[in-house]
C-alpha cells in the first residue's frame, strides 16, 4: 500500500471519486453486469438511497483522512444494500466493494471494516455475488468469512459470453427468534473489531 489508509463513511462528496473506480470494472471487465458506468450524480443517488441504513465505506490515503469526504485520495469503497425486496429479507444485505489499482491488502482491509460494521448494525447474514471466474474476489470474500453457497449457470450475458455467477454468504450475527431489527448506519458509524 502506498502509505497509510484510512476507511471512514463515505460522503456524497466522494461520489466522483467513487464513479471514477467504478467505471473501469463496468467498461472492460465482467465484475459488474452494468454496461454504462454511472456519472457522479447517479452514485451520490445510490448513497442516497441508503436512506442511513446501508453503509457506504470509502478507503482513502492517510494524508486525506483529514478532509472528510472531499473525494480526494479515495482508494477504494465498499458497501451494502438491500439483498431482496421482501420485508422478510430486511436482516440480509448484499455487499460490494471496488479497488482502485491493485494496492496489496486494501480490499481485505476495507471488506473487514464493513463487515464489522454490518455485525455491530445487527445484520444477520451478508451475500457476495461473484461473476465467475474470479479466484481474486473468491480469496478476499473467504478471507473475511464468507462461504460458497450455491452458483447459478449463464445467468448473465456480457462482452459476447454467457457468464456463471456465485453467491458467497457470511454469517454476521446468530438468527434470533423474534429478529432484532439492524441499527442504521447513520447511528453506528464506521466499526473496526
């Protein structure tokens, strides 16, 4: 890494750093199923659409760490959102998180960050969706406690190829009966364990 990195709360200040990390894995790769990279406004819209909830992580150079959310330095961000629409899934999220440049252990880093900030909300369980192959994302989701839960064939179609996807899953807090709803995210904040 290239010196000291910090992880805090995203702001939507940080939406173009974010967009700008993000377009690559849309553009070139088969990471993403989307085929138009959002703009700045698109992401500060899905921040927004958290609603406090949902954690938007973003890593950043220490020598950044002061600014708090200018967008400058951002290396790296990582999030959670809802896993389906049904009410009975709001104890589930989904996550996702997108590096700039491979800087060695930044991904590690910030996924463990959201993943302690998911157990301390109260979340039950987390589910990565992995385009395969991708033995990168594998290792970083099962160094952080994920595990394959189940593939689905050809399910999507992009740059000319049907493409396999896999579903990791994380066990964040035991499954209580009756379920204790997550705390949002505006009220935890960034949690490191």
């Amino acid at each position: 890494m290239q010196g000291p990195i910090a992880i805090r709360a995203a702001t939507p200040a940080d939406a173009a750093a974010i967009a700008a990390i993000y377009a690559p894995y849309v553009l070139s790769g088969t990471v993403s199923f989307e085929s138009e990279a959002p703009d700045a406004r698109a992401m500060r819209a899905r921040m927004a659409a958290s609603d406090g909830l949902y954690p938007w992580l973003v890593a950043t150079t220490g020598d950044s760490k002061e600014k708090g959310g200018d967008g400058e330095g951002v290396i790296g961000y990582a999030y959670a959102g809802r896993f389906r629409d049904r009410p009975a899934y709001r104890y589930v999220v989904e996550t996702s998180i997108y590096t700039a440049g491979g800087e060695r252990g930044l991904g590690r880093l910030l996924y463990e960050a959201l993943v302690d900030t998911l157990r301390a909300q109260g979340f039950t369980q987390a589910i990565g969706v992995i385009s395969l192959p991708n033995d990168a994302s594998i290792s970083l989701h099962e160094a952080v406690g994920f595990r394959r839960g189940g593939v689905f064939r050809e399910v999507g179609f992009k740059q000319g190829r049907w493409i396999d996807v896999g579903w990791w899953q994380c066990e964040l807090n035991a499954s209580a009966i009756p379920p204790v709803e997550p705390r949002r995210f505006a009220d935890v904040g960034v949690v490191r364990d």
